[in-house]
C-alpha cells in the first residue's frame, strides 16, 4: 500500500524532477506533487511524495533533517484532515 509523504522547507526553487531524483534513493516514488502559489505560481516551499510503505519508512529515516538545496528537509508521514467546511 503506498504512503503519502509530507515533505516541507523546501527551497522555493526546488523543482519536481529534483526531489523525485533524491527520494527515488530511497524506491520509486509513484508521485510527486510540490504546492504552488495561486497568484504568483511559484512554489510554495512544501509537497507531497508518495511511495510504497516500507520505502516511505526508510526515505522518512534518511532524509528528515538532512539538508537539499541549502535547506534541510523536515520529512514525515502526510496527516490525513477533512478540509474544512465553507459555506
């Protein structure tokens, strides 16, 4: 079963092709999604990558902390909240 990753202080110039390449060390992500801005379409600093479980677990082990593009990564297991309610 795959695990969504939370992957957050990225460089705002961090591109997709980059952090698929340095979580595929660790497996095969089967995607990567950065957050973009709305207005200005620039990134956001923050995404998600999504790989097996047992490569998750060992990505999670080898790249919290450690630094990509001058900043060190904060990587952690998604948490799943029901988005909020607008009326």
């Amino acid at each position: 079963m795959a695990t969504s990753l939370y992957v957050g202080n990225l460089s705002f110039s961090s591109t997709q092709s980059g952090v698929e390449a340095l979580f595929a060390q660790y497996g095969t992500p089967i995607s990567v999604n950065l957050i973009m801005d709305r207005v200005t379409g620039r990134p956001r600093g923050f995404g998600f990558v999504e790989m097996e479980e047992g490569e998750a677990r060992n990505a999670i082990a080898g790249l919290n902390g450690v630094e990509f593009e001058g900043r060190a990564l904060r990587v952690n297991e998604a948490e799943k909240r029901p988005a909020p309610r607008r009326w």
